[in-house]
C-alpha cells in the first residue's frame, strides 16, 4: 500500500486556495492547481486526485513539487497573483 503523506495548510491558505476553486473568473488552470494542492492538503493520493478532468500523475507531481519549491515562504502563502504567475 502507498503512504499517503499531506502537507499542513494554514487556515487562510485553504480559504485562499477554495476561494481559487470556487472563482468564475479564475482561469481553468489555476482552479486545477489550487484542487490538486488542497487534495494533497487532505492526503489524497494520486488516484484520487486524477479523478478531475485532464489531471494525470506527471501534472500532480509537477505541480505538488513547484507548490512546495516556490509557493510556500516562511509558512504563508504567497498572494494569488504572485502564485498565478510564479507556480
């Protein structure tokens, strides 16, 4: 069985991120990133997560590697705008 290892999110950082999600105005990537961080938020594995449309494990693992490389400073989450453009 695989471990299924989460990462802790602060309390802002989910509202910032389901707040990506739940946009009509964010751009279609973006709201995949933000699911795919808060999935992992909830220790879900990379099955569960592929469950969304166009989501394959190379996209997951990309994106889990960058969130955790460049989007966490100092343990807060940068400005959507500064993730959008630097993630």
């Amino acid at each position: 069985m695989v471990k299924r290892t989460a990462i802790t999110l602060s309390q802002e950082e989910i509202q910032e991120l389901e707040t990506i999600t739940r946009s009509t105005k964010a751009e279609s990537r973006h709201v995949q990133r933000a699911k795919i961080i808060l999935d992992w938020h909830k220790g879900k594995s990379f099955a569960e997560t592929q469950v969304q449309p166009g989501v394959s494990q190379v996209i997951i693992n990309k994106w889990r590697k960058r969130f955790a490389a460049v989007c966490i400073k100092g343990g807060y989450l940068m400005h959507p705008i500064v993730v959008n453009h630097l993630c």
